[in-house]
C-alpha cells in the first residue's frame, strides 16, 4: 500500500480541515493540500520520474515539505530527506549515492547544493513549484509493503553515512505503533516541526496525516524555544519531537519566564540519551507531558518507548531505574540482547540490543556487506549496548564503540555522566576515554559547567556516587560540547580534540 493513500482518505472525509500551517498561518487545508500533492506527481512524471526513482529533498522545515513528500509518493517514487543543515558537499554524496533524479530545495540549500552539482533542482518557493502544484491530478500509483518510499541516510556520527531502505510497510508499522504505544493523535491537534523533518519529526508527519491533524512549521524554521512557547499557546494542543538537548533547552527558557508550557500537548524524546536529572527537572516544571522514544534509521522511531505515565512516575519503587531506561519493547518489534555473534544471552546481561519485527529494514541500499554485518539470524544488530530487566525494560549502556575499557574493565560513559549530571553546577557532559599506557584507556570528561565550580568538587561529587575507578582522571571545562545536526554530542570531535593536545 501507497502511504499517499492516508493523504487521499483524510482529504476525501475531511477536506475542509486545516492541514498546513507556516508560523501561525494557514496555508492549506487537507483538499488543498492532497490537490497540490497530486499536481507535483504529475509534474514529476512529466520530467521522467517513474516509480522507484529518488528524489532528494534537501530543504528547512516548511509546509511545502509535505506536498513535495507526498507528491514523490503520489507518482510512486521514493523520497531521500536530506538535512538542511548539511554542507553542500556532503548533500552531493548523498544525491549521488542515491542515484536521485532531481531535489526539491529552498533558497538557502539550493545555493550550496548548486556549488557542488548540477542535479536539477527545483526551488519550493519558485513560480515553477507552484505551477506544478497546478498540474492536473494525478492517481496514486501502486506500490507494495516492501517497496522503498524513504532513503534515510544515517547521521553519520561514526563515519561514511549509509542509505537505510525504509518501505512504504515499514512506515505503516511505525505509524501505527505511534497511535499503540506512543500517543493518541486527534484532528484538533498539531504536529509542530522544530527537529529537521528530514529526521524523526518528518517521520511523525504521517500519523497526524492519518488523523487529520495540522502540520505547523514554525516560521523561524527550526528550533527557537520562546517561539515553542508561544505557539503553543495560540495554537495548542500541539506534539513535537525533540532531541534531549531541545528538552533541556526549553526547560532553561521555561523556567526563566515563569511559562509552565500551556498548549504543548506531548514532547517525545529520544535519539540521544536523556539524562534523569534533566528529566526530573522537565517533567517537575510541564508535568506528564514527556514520551520517551528509542529508535534508529534501521527501525525509524520504533524499538522501544517509554509511556508519559512512567517519565512521570516517582511513586513506584525503582521509578529511577525506569526512567533512566528506555522503556519496553513497541507493539510492532520484538527486543533481544546477544553477544558478539548474535547468540541471545539472559535477562540482565550486557549485550548487544538485537531487534526484529515490523518496521525493521531489510538492508541498506547498495551495500550488501555492510547489510549483512548488521541484519545477522535475521536480527538487526543496533550496535547499541544494553540489558534487559525482568520487567521488560531496557536500559542502554553506550554504543559498543564508546565503552571505555580501563585495565580490562568496562566503564559505561552514561553512567559516569548521570552521577556528574546530579551535580547542581553541571549543565552538560560529555565522558570518554583517554589512551593510557598502563590502564590501556582512562577516564575523562568535558564538562560545561557554571562558574565557579571546581575539578575538587567534581571529583568528591563522583567519590560520592560511583565507584572509585569510574571517576574521571581529568576534568576538561568548555562552553559548549560539539553537536550533529541532530544535536547529537560527537564523541568523534571530543576524542580529535583529546588527541591534538596528547600528540603535541
Ligand atoms: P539515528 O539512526 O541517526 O537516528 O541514530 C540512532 C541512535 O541514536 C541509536 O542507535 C542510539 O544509539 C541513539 N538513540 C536513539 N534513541 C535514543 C534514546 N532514547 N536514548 C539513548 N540513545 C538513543
């Protein structure tokens, strides 16, 4: 099934509903919106798209991302979302991996993209966009569950990123796993698009197109915590997706104006971890409004989830260790942990999180070895670490590849940042490992911090919380921690910067 076909059911029963919105202007209702979409897969198919074909989409956060996405899909091609925050050459690797036909771009990345391509590229906000909204309606091709509808190409924080074949099925699953497990979506709610829609937040597009629900780019395309507010407000109840950086973020500028977040109906966080301090803090000032999600390209936003009832919770015993996990297994997946070579091990043993079920790809595209390095028994390998409690909770330890091994013992990063977190003058952290030559690695930590506090204070901090050999050997102060366009922290960056002051 077409995932255009949710377009043409709400259109068709609710086409007067507002759909898309740009700041706190309506721009389209839901007959205006699938009519647009239609014309640019006719347009599309004038220009030689067929299906299967890729089409880039390599622009910011705004209302005509949608009839250009749809529109891929109407004429049965498959959309590659590309962040706009990315350079213009590395948009080129991606245009060129993907064999793309054409992109969609707005002004600013048409202008990087053009410097490094000469892929025909077609500017949203260009009079030739809105006469191929214009074109006649076209029919909604046929396409089938395992047929590719987005190219996802990893963030890449470890290296060359890959193309992650998500199917027409595999967004089926996700979406309706959003409604099973993650959040019920109504008409009168907003999907507000902060996080780049090339991403998760554009993947959350789907259900609330299902529902009937408004799409409201904010007019400041991308993420601006007083505007959050301010929308909310007007426009509420309004879900959004944020990474936890964004969570921390709009806690800060909350918590500086008084405003208590009226009108944000759901916050869902995830691709990075959230550390429980900042949780706390979020949850004590919005109340239950936090969902947390794990997932990964390879199973769009869909492994794990953590309920708003359970981010909530400080009355169960062993509400800390729920939180600090990521939840249970979604409707759609099964969870296990393996060794090395995908043999499950028992509940409680670190491993590696082993996931299949629904939503989970088949492969990346074009690469066969790195597909099957990652899908092993038909498992797909997250190459994330963590352990499974008797509950069903999972907790993530760190990326197998950011574990710190200090004289043959593992040292998990996020354990050592949580205890340095529950310090008051601790704003952000970041733990890794520095080459020694007697322990093999060592611990250190960059760390941004409010004036005036001190390595000793750290130092008796973690003596008091952790085990001796956890604690960081060396504190590095600094203002900000180096980010993806994710807001991710690249561990990769800081481990460059230890490097260049040890090998001088
Ligand atoms: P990406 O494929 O770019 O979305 O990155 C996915 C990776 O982000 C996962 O494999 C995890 O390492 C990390 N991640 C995603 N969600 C969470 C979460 N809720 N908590 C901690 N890490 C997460």
């Amino acid at each position: 099934m077409n995932m255009a076909h949710w377009l043409a059911r709400t259109a068709a029963r609710a086409g007067g509903t507002p759909a898309l919105f740009h700041g706190q202007e309506q721009v389209a209702d839901y007959a205006q919106f699938f009519r647009a979409a239609q014309g640019v897969a006719t347009a599309l198919s004038a220009r030689g798209v067929t299906p299967g074909d890729r089409v880039v989409i390599f622009m910011k956060n705004v209302p005509e991302y949608l009839v250009v996405l749809y529109g891929i899909w109407i004429c049965g091609a498959a959309a590659v979302p590309v962040n706009a925050k990315l350079h213009g050459k590395e948009a080129r690797q991606i245009c060129e991996a993907s064999g793309a036909k054409l992109a969609f771009v707005t002004e600013d990345t048409g202008r990087a993209l053009a410097a490094f391509t000469d892929l025909p590229c077609i500017d949203v906000a260009a009079p030739a966009f809105a006469d191929m909204t214009a074109s006649d309606p076209a029919q909604i091709a046929p396409r089938g569950p395992d047929d590719l509808a987005w190219l996802f190409f990893t963030s890449g924080t470890t290296g060359t990123p890959k193309g992650v074949i998500i199917t027409h099925g595999m967004l089926a699953a996700m979406s309706l796993a959003y409604l099973a497990d993650v959040d019920d979506v109504h008409a009168r709610d907003g999907a507000f698009y902060m996080a780049p829609m090339s991403h998760g937040a554009g993947l959350y597009a789907l259900v609330h197109v299902l529902r009937g629900a408004r799409h409201i780019c904010p007019a400041s395309g991308g993420f601006e915590a007083d505007e959050l507010l301010a929308a909310a407000r007007a426009m509420g109840p309004l879900s959004m997706f944020m990474a936890p950086t964004m969570v921390r973020r709009i806690t800060d500028a909350a918590t500086k104006t008084g405003d208590r977040g009226d009108g944000i109906k759901t916050i869902i966080y995830g691709g990075g971890p959230m550390y429980v301090a900042d949780i706390v803090e979020a949850v004590d000032w919005f109340g239950p409004k936090f969902v947390q999600i794990y997932g990964q390209g390879e199973c769009p936003m869909a492994i794990t989830v953590l309920g708003r009832e359970d981010v909530a919770d400080r009355q169960t015993p062993g509400w800390e260790t729920r939180l600090a996990s990521v939840g249970t297994a979604q409707s759609v997946v099964e969870l296990g942990i393996g060794d090395a070579e995908g043999n499950p091990l028992a509940p409680g043993d670190v491993g590696e999180i082993m996931v299949r079920g629904l939503p989970v790809m088949q492969g990346y595209w074009q690469d066969t070895a790195a597909t099957s390095k990652t899908i092993r028994n038909g498992w797909l390998m997250t190459g994330d670490m963590g352990y499974l409690d008797a509950d069903g909770y999972l907790t993530l330890r760190d990326r197998s590849k950011d574990v710190i091994i200090s004289g043959g013992t593992n040292i998990y990063p996020r354990e050592v940042e949580e205890a340095l977190l529950t310090h008051d003058g601790v704003r952000e952290v970041s733990v890794l490992g520095r080459a020694n030559a007697e322990w093999g690695e060592d611990v250190v930590a960059f760390v941004v911090a409010r004036e005036g506090v001190t390595e000793a204070a750290l130092e008796a901090h973690c003596l008091a919380q952790i085990a001796r050999f956890k604690r960081p050997k060396a504190y590095f102060f600094t203002d900000d921690l180096p980010k993806n366009n994710y807001g991710k922290v690249l561990k990769t960056e800081l481990r460059a910067r230890l490097k260049e002051m040890y090998d001088d």
